[in-house]
C-alpha cells in the first residue's frame, strides 16, 4: 500500500486523531478495509475520496472510534463528583439548575451513569441538564436506544440495576424518567463552532479523550473545554491524560485516586497543597427561585455517605431508630427548615421523625409529606414513598414534584399505564399553569 502520511495528516486535521495513539498497524486495516468497500486500490484515490464525500469520512471516523464504557466506572471519581455537588455546589448554587457535560459519552453509560446518581440524591429531573456529545453517529443511535448488554453492568454492586432498568429479550432497558434526563449531541471538539451558543456547565467528564488526540489538537480541545467551564467547575478526566490549559486557569485536584481539574478565576493562584472539595457549614439548599421555566424544586435528601460508600447503594431505612431533634420555641416553617437540613447532611432518620412532629401540629403541611416520600425513596421503601407523595397530591392536586416523584415509581414497577396516566396529568397542570 502508497504511504498513509496524507491520510494519517487528514483525520488529525479533521479530527485530531494521533494515529500513533491507536497503532499505525490498526489505521492501515481499518483504511484498507474502507478502500475495499469503495473499491479503490490507489490511497490517493480514497484520499481525494474523504475531500470530496462527506459519507465517506463518516464512515471511516466510525471504524476508528474505540468506545469502551460500561456504569458506573470509576466509582471513587463518582463519590467525589456526588460530595462535591452536595458540599460545594449545592450550597454555592441555590436557585440554579446544574448543568453537566459528558464527553465522549460513547453509547451513553456515563451520562446515564450521573443521571441515576443525581435521582438517588433526590434531585428532580428540573433541578439539572446531561448533555452528551460524540462524534460518531453510531454509538449515539445504541446511546439513546437505551438497552444494554451484560457487559455494560460490571463490579458486584448492581442493584441500581434492578431500580432504573427492565429486563427485555434484547438487553437492560433503561427507564424513561433516566433517558429523558440527557440530551445527547452529534459533535467534533476541535470543530470551530462546537457548542459555542451553549451556556457553561458545572461539571464536565472527559475521560480518556485526550489519549488519541495530536498535540495540536490537545491544545484546541483543552481551550474548548475551558471555555465551557465554569469558575469553580469541575473537569473528570482519564489517568492517564494531561491537559495543555492555559497557565493559572485550572486548578489539579490532588488526591489519590482522582483525576480532576477545578477552574479557577485568571486571577487567582494554583493551589500548592492538596485540594479537595471544601466542606462548608451545613445549610439546607434551598431553590425555590431562580431563572429556570420548570417548577420550584422540592428539598434534597443526600443520604450519607459511608466510610466506604457504594454509589447508589442505600440502607433501608429503620423508623424505629429515629431520633427527634430539639424543637425549641420554632414554629412549624422553622421545623420543616430543619427536618430539611438534617436530611440533607444525611441524617434521614431524624428528618422523617421531625416531619411526623410537624404533621401531627398541622395535617395539612403538604412539604412535610413531600420530604417523608424523599426520604423512604431514598431508603427504597418504594410503597411508603408512594404513600407519602399521594397525600401530597390529595392537598395538593397541581404538586409536579410529587407526580414526577410517582412517575418514576411507576415505570421502576414497570406500570406502563399508571406512568402514561402521570405524565399525562402532568401535562394537563403544566399547560394549565402556562395558559395566559
């Protein structure tokens, strides 16, 4: 075969791909095989081919993409990602939506990853965004089709497994109250109008990207992710990856076991010990304002992590360990603000019990019965969940929260009526809401 130096100096121009990251020996296969399927025996041939015909450069950026993901991967970066967003986001952030990044995000295990995580954390569906974007058309279409294969579950602990996917003839299904959160984008990083109307996000996961990219193209997809992170954001990446960022701008988190940037505001120094995210005062997040069209969320309920968590194992929960905090002279608002806090910092025990006090004061606190159903969601006490969120929605007829809350109880249970019948409810309050 003619050489592949034209070839090889093309996909990094159009791609930054480093042919010397995935092997010369694999590149030259996979042209071989592409100039076979055209039925072209000249490599200038298949070169002016790829100039000229769009489909042609698809089909080999396909057969060059190595996607290798499978959930929750990494599980010490995840529990890191889920304290900082508890610790530090949470707090620094009310009233905003949280907006994430997964990039490459293959056939879809990362971001879905994060959206089960955020769920398990209690955040409803309006209170966060997933984008995901790769470049091949491919994995994209497996990605939103959403059923997985075995080998897409790996470790010992799967029972999130049981909680967010339907067994079918074809694979693992993934419910839709998950898929519905991410939306999944056909994208190249080193293309000059990649997402540049889009606004930052909060956290971004890129790993293993850089490892196929040129030098050149490193330096353009670093600058890229830059500018679409957030001051305080966080960028995820591979171990074995280093990113050319401009000086002064991003921030290495140094702790074993995580691989992570933290961008910082131009003027502000690099760290030079250790960082990790920041464990301020406990205070309750609170988002009932805030720019977003969807409604106001309800509380949080971040279970506590162990000393050695499992993301998103959670314990039963045992109302007989409850433990009633110190009422003071508070009435029944600054109640309830506690009983969020405390679930919230993880104590759910004394936050339910707190919520049954409130109640007891005043039948009709519809919060208080929101939380509760948080609560036992959290401890995967599914049928008492669903008994608090239904006598929320007995005072409270319009509470979205609450019907989201049932919807993804519902197709958990794999009641594809009862969901059909909930987001159809749903609509109805929402189109009344936004009515003139």
């Amino acid at each position: 075969m003619e050489s592949l130096a034209s070839l090889e100096a093309l996909m990094e121009e159009t791609i930054g791909l480093s042919t010397g990251a995935i092997g010369k020996e694999f590149f030259q296969k996979v042209v071989a095989r592409r100039m076979a399927a055209c039925r072209l025996s000249s490599t200038q041939d298949y070169y002016d081919l790829l100039t000229t015909s769009n489909p042609e450069m698809k089909e080999l950026i396909e057969e060059l993409t190595i996607p290798e993901t499978w959930f929750f991967r990494n599980r010490k970066q995840l529990e890191y990602l889920a304290d900082h967003i508890r610790n530090t986001w949470l707090l620094s952030r009310q009233g905003s939506n949280l907006r994430i990044l997964s990039i490459p995000c293959a056939t879809g295990e990362e971001p879905y990853t994060i959206a089960m995580i955020l769920f398990d954390m209690g955040f409803p569906p309006g209170r966060f965004h997933i984008d995901a974007v790769d470049i091949s058309a491919y994995v994209l279409k497996k990605a939103k089709g959403a059923v997985f294969e075995k080998v897409s579950f790996r470790g010992d602990s799967l029972q999130y497994r049981e909680r967010y996917f339907q067994e079918t003839p074809d694979g693992y299904l993934l419910i839709p109250a998950i898929r519905e959160t991410v939306t999944f984008l056909q994208g190249n990083i080193i293309a000059e109008t990649f997402l540049t109307n889009t606004p930052p996000y909060d956290i971004i996961l890129s790993r293993n990207l850089f490892i196929y990219f040129s030098n050149s193209a490193k330096k353009k997809a670093a600058a890229v992710l830059q500018r679409l992170l957030n001051i305080g954001g966080l960028l995820f990446m591979g171990h074995a990856e280093e990113y050319p960022f401009a000086e002064n701008q991003m921030e290495r988190i140094r702790q074993v076991g995580i691989f992570a940037y933290r961008r910082v505001a131009a003027s502000d120094k690099p760290a030079k010990t250790a960082s990790k995210a920041p464990s301020p005062p406990p205070r309750a997040p609170v988002a009932t304002k805030g720019p977003s069209p969807a409604p106001a969320p309800g509380p949080i309920a971040v279970p506590k992590p162990a000393e050695t968590p499992q993301i998103p194992v959670r314990p039963k929960y045992q109302a007989d360990n409850a433990k009633l905090p110190s009422q003071g002279k508070g009435e029944l608002p600054e109640l309830f603000d506690k009983a969020r806090h405390l679930a919230d910092q993880g104590d759910l025990d004394s936050a339910f019990a707190l919520c049954e006090e409130i109640i007891k004061r005043n039948s009709g606190f519809v919060e208080a019965y929101f939380l509760q159903g948080v609560i036992c969601g959290a401890r995967d006490d599914n049928h008492q969940a669903g008994e608090c969120f239904n006598r929320v929605l007995y005072l409270k007829p319009s509470h979205l929260d609450a019907l989201q809350h049932l919807l993804i109880l519902a197709e958990q249970a794999g009641d594809r009526m009862k969901a059909t019948r909930i987001k159809e409810r749903m609509d109805r309050i929402r189109n009344k809401t936004e009515a003139p």
